[in-house]
C-alpha cells in the first residue's frame, strides 16, 4: 500500500472515530482514491462561454421587455418622454447584444459578457426612464 493511501486510511479512521463513534476500520474497498482537480482549462472554458452565453441571453430578454414597454408607453395620455432617444438607445443596445453574440460565436467570452453586461445596464437605464414617466404621467391626471 502507497504511503499516501495508507496515510488517507489513518486520518479517514480518525476521523470516524472523532465524528461518529465507529471503532471499525475502513477496509481499502471503503477508502476513495483522491479525486483529480476539476478545474483545468476545458473546463474554465466552458464555464465562461456559458457564463457569457447566460449574459447574453438575458440582455436579449431584456431589451424585448424594454422594446414592449416603449411601445405601450406610447398609448399613455400625457406622458413626458422623448421616446426617439428611447428608441435610439435601446437600437444601440441592439447592436451591442449583436456584438456580443458575434464575440461569443468566436470564443471571445470576456469580451461578450462585457458587452452584453453594457447593454443591459444601457436597457435597464431606458427601463426606469419610462417607468419614471408613465408615473408621472398618472400623477398628472
């Protein structure tokens, strides 16, 4: 037996004893070999190219939620938003995202969660510009 899985037995067996109270020793059958780290670069891989894919996604989500927003915002009497710059500004977020999807369609993962975060906070800001609004608007009734 390697000094390692002998060394492993012992503290397993100590730890047995110290935690439940078992007086049996582990047999080598019982006694796990050591697990390799998980973590090497396939892996950091995939996790950012999900991760990115994940921030991307959202950004798409958001922008159709703010985009139906825009367009409901219209209907509301008496409301003060330029709804251009609106407009502009989320097809600028538009574009970003579609950055973004070309950034992770090439491997650039940091580059495409970065972009895709940017467009969500560029969204999020055209969100609360018109929520701002159409309160105001039903103040004003």
């Amino acid at each position: 037996m390697k000094k390692s899985v002998l060394f492993r037995s012992i503290l397993l067996a100590l730890a047995t004893v110290l935690v439940i109270g078992c007086t049996e020793a582990p047999t080598e059958e019982t006694v796990e070999a050591p697990k390799p780290a998980v973590s090497d670069e396939a892996t950091d891989q995939t996790r950012a190219r999900d991760e990115s894919a994940a921030a991307v996604n959202a950004a798409k989500s958001l922008l159709a939620e703010a985009e139906s927003a825009l367009t409901s915002a219209r209907d509301v009497k008496n409301i003060s938003l330029d709804f251009a710059t609106a407009a502009g500004e989320l097809q600028d977020s538009a574009g970003l995202i579609a950055e973004a999807e070309t950034d992770l369609a090439g491997g650039r993962y940091a580059d495409a969660g970065t972009k895709a975060q940017t467009a969500r906070s560029a969204i999020s800001a055209v969100q609360r510009r018109i929520a701002d609004a159409v309160q105001a608007a039903a103040r004003s009734k």
